[in-house]
C-alpha cells in the first residue's frame, strides 16, 4: 500500500519534470563533467585511503603516459576496448541491448587460435588474415544465438547474451586444462605458444602495440559511414529511436536485431583474436580482464558515436593502466580500477537525468 500524497510530499518534496528542450551542448558536454568528477571522487578515496591526492592523481592519471612504451600499452588496451565498444554502439541506437561482448570475446579468441593451433603450418602467411576472419565469426555465431532465441521466442536478449559469458569462460577453462593444454607448458593452463606467422607484429619498436589499434580506427570510420551514410543504419536509428514509426514504415525488426548482435559479435570475436594473436600469443584461462564489460560504459561515454568512442576507449585504457601503476607504486587494491569505472558510468547517467529533466519543488499545500 503506497502512502498518501502529502506524506511522500513530507519525505521528499521534490518531483523530476522532463525538459521540453534538452540542451545539446550540455549532451555534449556531459562526459567530460562526467570524467571531471570522477577525477574529484578519486582524490576523495585517495584521501580516504591515505594518500597524497596529488601525489596518487599522478601516478594514476599522468605515469601510464610517461613515454613511448606507456603511450603503446594505452594504444594497446585502448584496442579491444574500441572494437568491442563499435559494436555495442550500433546495437544499442535500436535498442537491441548486447551485454554479452565479454562472451563473444572469448569465443573470437578461441576459433582464432584453432586457425593457429592447427592450421598454422599449411597455411603459412594466410594464418593470421584466416585467424582474424575465423574471429569475428566465432563473435558472429556466438552472438547469433540471442538473435534466434530473440526473434524466435521474444526471450531477453540482455539475460541470454550475459548468461553466455559465463558459458564462454567454461569452454576457454575447459579447452587450456584440456585438448588443447600445451603438454611441455608446466601444468600450466594454456595451449602451445602460436607459430610467428600467427602473431600481430608490433607496429612500433619498442612497444607491444599492434595492427588492431589502426584496424580499430579504420572500423571506427566504417562504423560512422554505416550508421550516417547507409540504408541499413538509418532503418537501425529509427528502431531505436521512433519504434512505432519504424514499424509504420515496414522496417523488419527482425533484421535489425540479426544485424545488430551479429555485428556486435563479429566487432568483440576480432577484439578476443587481436588480444590472443597480440600481446599473449597463445591461448590461456584469461584472455580479457573484462574489456567486454567495459566497453559497455566506453560505447556511453563515447555517446553511441564511433568518433566519441575512439575518444572514449583512450579515457577507460587509461583506468586500466592507472590501476595497475596505483597496485604497483601505492600499494592500493586491484577494485580501485573497478571503482573509477563505476563512478565514471554513475556520474554520466546523472547528468544525462538532469540533462532531460529538472528537479521542481513541489508547493506545499495551502491550509485552510
């Protein structure tokens, strides 16, 4: 039983009205307010935790870009987080809600390091375009089993693609402890190093940073010309955006949903792939320290726009790295990493609330 007006009036005297015209420029302007105060609520916890806040602002935000190998690793994460997050994107301008890029990632990586593993030595210099191909399509098929349970039971699509993550982490676990277990590795549980055809050269010397990171910009421009310049990604906006006039129109809904998780899929199997052919160069029990998941936030921030999620995809690469320095050099927790992530999604989808609605006191009642 819900109580009485004038008591919620008491309690909270306050009611959210919708904007008749949001502002563009503060749209616009939201991540980086957004990034502004996590960047505040970090020098709270630093201070909570002990530390020196300019002291821990520096080794967080400002040494992971201290020179040309750091600037490779940002480039390097930055990579799959972009391609995962390109995917993400289109699905999500019409409405097709893909969680489950972290699974797809896994099964990129598997079905590319299959074309390594035991395909390698026929193949010779075509390995490496075949891995990055049977990547994507492992993502694809991954992915394409949400579509079908989607289009042909009406199941949710957000429940069925995050409950095959953890399928995707049983089959990779299963894989590296078993079948394809390196049988000279130690009892470790990975497979055999891949053969130097079926590895990303590195681009710069000195580095680790490899050909996903421009294959990722060229994608970024591909993804901005099929959602501004295409049929196909206009029929995907309206969905989103206008369903009953997409639907007035005749567009399928079907198709957009096929269309929309397969190309999510097919962007995070190339992101599992380049990692596992890239920095790791054979397959192991962890391929991704949840860059699926992360690019859920990058594709926000990033305003569902490819150009904003390059942009984007640097920001959360920086967290990753600033995280792993703060271990290193204060002695702080692995979360702390988690925690700007959160904060920086929380901050955003504050200000894009009150970039929609305002907050009006409600007049208390007149009394005779």
């Amino acid at each position: 039983m819900s109580p009485p007006d004038s008591l919620r009036r008491r309690l909270w005297p306050f009611r959210l009205e919708r904007r008749a015209t949001p502002s563009a420029a503060m749209r616009l302007a939201s991540p980086l307010i957004a990034a502004t105060a996590m960047a505040l609520t970090g020098l709270v916890v630093f201070l909570i935790l002990g530390q020196d806040p300019l002291t821990a602002f520096r080794v967080f935000f400002l040494a992971p870009l201290g020179g040309s190998y750091e600037v490779g690793e940002l480039l390097l994460k930055a990579s799959p987080l972009m391609l995962c997050a390109l995917g993400l994107a289109i699905g999500f301008k019409a409405n097709v809600w893909n969680i489950g890029a972290e699974g797809q990632l896994i099964v990129g990586g598997i079905a590319g390091s299959a074309v390594a593993l035991f395909g390698s030595d026929a193949l010779g210099t075509l390995t490496l375009p075949l891995m990055l191909l049977a990547g994507a399509l492992g993502g694809m098929a991954w992915a394409a089993i949400p579509a079908f349970l989607r289009t042909r039971f009406h199941t949710n699509e957000i429940l069925v693609s995050l409950m095959l993550v953890y399928i995707a982490q049983q089959l990779l676990g299963y894989l590296v402890h078993g079948p394809w277990k390196d049988p000279a590795g130690y009892n470790f549980p990975q497979s055999r190093a891949f053969a130097e055809a079926a590895i990303l050269p590195a681009l710069v010397e000195g580095t680790r940073v490899t050909g996903a990171w421009p294959l990722a910009l060229l994608l970024a421009v591909l993804a901005w010309l099929f959602t501004s310049r295409t049929h196909a990604g206009y029929r995907m906006q309206v969905a989103g955006q206008a369903p009953a006039a997409a639907l007035y129109a005749g567009f399928s809904d079907k198709r957009n949903i096929w269309l929309a998780l397969l190309v999510g899929g097919g962007m995070a199997g190339l992101a599992g792939i380049s990692e596992v052919a890239g920095p790791i160069g054979l397959l192991q029990a962890v391929i991704s320290p949840g860059y699926g998941f992360a690019a859920i936030i990058v594709a926000f921030v990033g305003r569902l726009h490819p150009f904003g999620i390059v942009l984007a995809s640097l920001l959360m690469s920086l967290l990753y790295l600033g995280g792993e320095t703060a271990q290193v050099e204060l002695q702080l927790p692995s979360s702390i990493t988690g925690l700007f992530q959160g904060s920086l999604l929380f901050y955003l989808l504050a200000a894009d609330l009150f970039i929609g609605f305002r907050l009006r006191r409600i007049p208390r009642p007149v009394t005779p």
